[in-house]
C-alpha cells in the first residue's frame, strides 16, 4: 500500500533527519519536497496546499534554529499534520440498540460494493445480518451477492418484484419477524451518477431508514474517489466511506484527500478480495505507514488471532529437548499465513518494504515439507540423498533447495535448543 509515497516519504525524513540546523531556506527545501510526492500521490491539490501551510505553522511555532534536533521536529509536524487530513479518530458502527441496524452501501459499478457487503456481514456475524441486494437492473449482481452470502453461511433476501425499494421495504418486515440485527444493502451499481440512480437511492433511504449510507470508492482512483464522494454526499448524503483496493497499487490520493475535501470520515479500508480484507481506518496508524514507522499496532492485532491455535507449551518443551520437527514448523508457517500475505504484514514492519519480501519463498518451504511424508516431517533426520530426490521431484524444486531448508532447519533447531537451555552464546561464533 503507498508504496511510491512510503518511499519519497523515506527520503524526505532521512534529508531532515541530517540537517543540523533548519533555516527557512531548508524547510522550504523539505516542504517542497512534500508537495511534489503528495502530488505524485495524487493527492488533491487543495489538500496539498492546505497540508503544507499547516506543516510550516506548526514548524514556524516551535523555532527549530534552537533545537538539537530540529529534523526530528519536522517529522512530527509532518506526522501530525497526516493525521489531520487522514481524520485524526478511527470511526466504528454504533448499532443501534432498541430497532435494526440498516447499512446502504452506496457506489458506481465495479468499485467493490458486493464483495464489501459480504465482507461487512462476516465481520458483523454476531449482530445477525441479512443481505439484500437492490439492484433491480442487473440479475449478475444480484446473482453475486447469492454467491458469497451463501459461501459465507449468511442470509439472503431475494429481490422482490424487481423493484429495489420494494425488496429493502419488505426485507426489513422480515428481519423483524424474525429478529436480525443488521441489513446490509447493495444498492444498485452504475457507470454515472445520474437522476434515475439518484431517485432510487432516496427511495431506498425513505423506505427502510438507513442508519449509515456508506460510500463504498476504489482506492486505486484517487481523485475520481473524491468528486464520487462529492456528488453521493450532495445528492444522497453519505455518513462515511470505505476505500477498497488498498492492496493493489492506490497511490494513496483517496485516502489522503477524501476527509479533508468532503468531510465525509473513512469508515474502513479494504486490502484484499478475500472476505476478511477489510479493517478499520485508523488515521494514526496510516500516518505511521506513510511514514515508514510501521504499523505495529494492526500487526500485533493480527498475531494475536494466530497466538491462540498455536499450543505454545507443548512446542517449548520440544524445543527445550531438541524435538522441534518439520510439522511444528508447518503449522507455524501456516498460522502466520493464515494472517493473510506475508509481503502485506512485513510492511507493517518499521523499516520493512513489501518488495523486499519473497512471498514465493515462502510457497516453496511449504511444497517441499508437504512433499515429504509424515515419518520424514518428524524425523528429519532420516532424510538420505535418495529422499530429498524424490521430495525435490514432488515440490517441484531442486535437492539445493531441499538441503538448504534442512540446513536452515537444523541449524535453527540447534540454536533454539540452546537458547532455551541457555547455553545461546556457544554458538555465535563472534559478539559484536
Ligand atoms: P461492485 O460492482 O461494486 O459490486 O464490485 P464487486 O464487488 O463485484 O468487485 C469488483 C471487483 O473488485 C471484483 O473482482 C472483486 O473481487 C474486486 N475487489 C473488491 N474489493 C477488493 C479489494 O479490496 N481488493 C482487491 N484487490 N480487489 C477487490
């Protein structure tokens, strides 16, 4: 995510950093370089501006040709001022208690919307939610939205006398009867916001009484995301937005600009197909990506899921005995995986590039060890010149590749054994 903006971003902080001393002269240097990455970004411009006035106020405030370290102050101007325009608090759903939740999401064709509203039910399973589909023009859609309620085990309601308005109407009779606590609407998706598209979405809005329209916009266009969010929130009104495609190249325009231009606060961001691609915007934790400070808070949301399916006791006790085998090591392997793309959680990372990941090393450690049979993953040992043919054939690599993920297993075996004996420093051949 951001990549291009991560990187300049990089530089601009290690140019700062060196400046022993900041004069106008250099800040303008560095405030120059913002604007130029933010607008490569394609950040709004009015955003930009706006951005840069309030970086150099902040600057100007503290007097930094006093200051030891006048580049670290710069960044937290920068920081802070990323969070301004991000829209400095998280914003959750507050479920209404006494009637049913309705979430509309609202959106031109393409953008998401039916892989959103999947993903929004699996992530409120516990409220009870109802899919309804609302868009009587295209069957496809209709169609899709089927398709993943039904992968995902949550109800759908069919459309209804192919009439949008008619289908929310009756849904909502129904989730009363039989007591659901979210509907979550696709309405209907086109190519243009026009009249007829309008009319139906206040139709829908009058019949049912959404508690949250919902803009759902492609991350990847930028400002085209920011004037759809203009025109929804003038026509229909919009309590918020989700971004989707975060994952794919989205320069980071949207997500920077559509706060600060429209007023209309990110709900979530979405970072995958998958259905569980989607989280919570947290305007703080973007601003530590963009600045290459990581986001270790979402990583350690995230391995917090896995620490639960791993029997941690039982692996320390093969690790003090030196029993660690190949399919601890898998079952580990899987449970990071398990989180989602390794290239994605290592940018989470301080100082971690997603394309400094390998993501296909990881793919060919888990062909070979599935190529070898059970009494192999347990006793690596017994792993002669004729298996490692035969496990290389079966994964697909070379016996170089097998010997290697041996060596790199034993050795981390032997040092684990050691560490938790703690006997660690016979064999680190050199302190430094
Ligand atoms: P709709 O026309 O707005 O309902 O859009 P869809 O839900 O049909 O999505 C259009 C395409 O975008 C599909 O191929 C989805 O799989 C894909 N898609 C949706 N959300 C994301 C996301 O967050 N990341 C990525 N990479 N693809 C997504």
């Amino acid at each position: 995510m951001f990549e291009g903006l991560i990187e300049q971003f990089q530089l601009i902080k290690r140019k700062a950093l060196g400046y022993g001393r900041i004069t106008t002269s250099e800040l303008d240097g560095v405030l120059r370089d913002i604007r130029i990455s933010l607008l490569e970004a394609d950040v709004n411009y009015k955003v930009v501006k706006e951005f840069i006035e309030g970086v150099r106020t902040k600057c100007l405030k503290i007097d930094l040709s006093k200051s030891l370290k006048p580049g670290e102050l710069v960044i937290k101007a920068v920081y802070e001022e990323l969070i301004s325009i991000l829209g400095t608090n998280p914003h959750h759903i507050q479920f209404t208690k006494d009637d049913i939740s309705v979430i509309s999401l609202i959106g031109l064709q393409g953008v998401g919307k039916t892989t959103t509203a999947a993903k929004l039910a699996v992530r409120y399973k516990s409220k009870n939610p109802l899919l309804v589909p609302a868009d009587a023009k295209r069957p496809a859609a209709v169609q899709q939205l089927k398709i993943l309620a039904e992968r995902v085990h949550i109800p759908f309601f069919p459309l209804q006398d192919n009439s949008a308005r008619e289908t929310v109407k009756e849904a909502k009779e129904y989730a009363h009867k039989k007591s659901y606590g979210l509907i979550i609407i696709d309405t209907a998706g086109r190519l243009h916001i026009d009249a007829d598209l309008v009319r139906e979405l206040v139709e829908i809005d009058r019949s049912v009484q959404t508690t949250y329209r919902l803009l759902v916009a492609d991350g990847m266009t930028g400002q085209d995301a920011v004037k759809q969010a203009e025109m929804f929130k003038d026509k229909v009104g919009l309590q918020g937005a989700i971004l989707t495609k975060m994952d794919g190249d989205a320069r980071g325009g949207a997500a920077l600009s559509i706060v600060r231009a429209t007023d209309v606060p990110i709900f979530f961001i979405c970072t995958s197909e998958q259905l569980d691609g989607i989280e919570v915007f947290y305007p703080d934790r973007m601003a530590q990506r963009i600045l290459g400070m990581g986001d270790v808070a979402s990583l350690v949301e995230k391995v917090k899921g896995i620490e639960e399916k791993i029997d941690h006791e039982n692996l320390r006790k093969k690790v003090m005995k030196g029993e660690l085998d190949l399919e601890d090591f898998l079952t580990q392997l899987r449970a990071v995986k398990g989180l989602g793309p390794i290239r994605k959680l290592a940018s989470m990372i301080p100082g971690v590039k997603e394309s400094d990941i390998d993501e296909k090393e990881f793919k060919r450690v888990e062909a070979i060890i599935q190529s070898m049979t059970k009494r192999e993953r347990r006793k690596p040992d017994i792993i002669d010149g004729a298996r490692k043919r035969r496990i290389a054939a079966g994964s697909g690599t070379t016996v170089a590749d097998v010997n290697q993920l041996l060596k790199q297993f034993f050795y981390a075996r032997d040092l684990l054994k050691k560490a938790g004996q703690g006997n660690l420093s016979d064999s680190i051949p050199f302190r430094l």
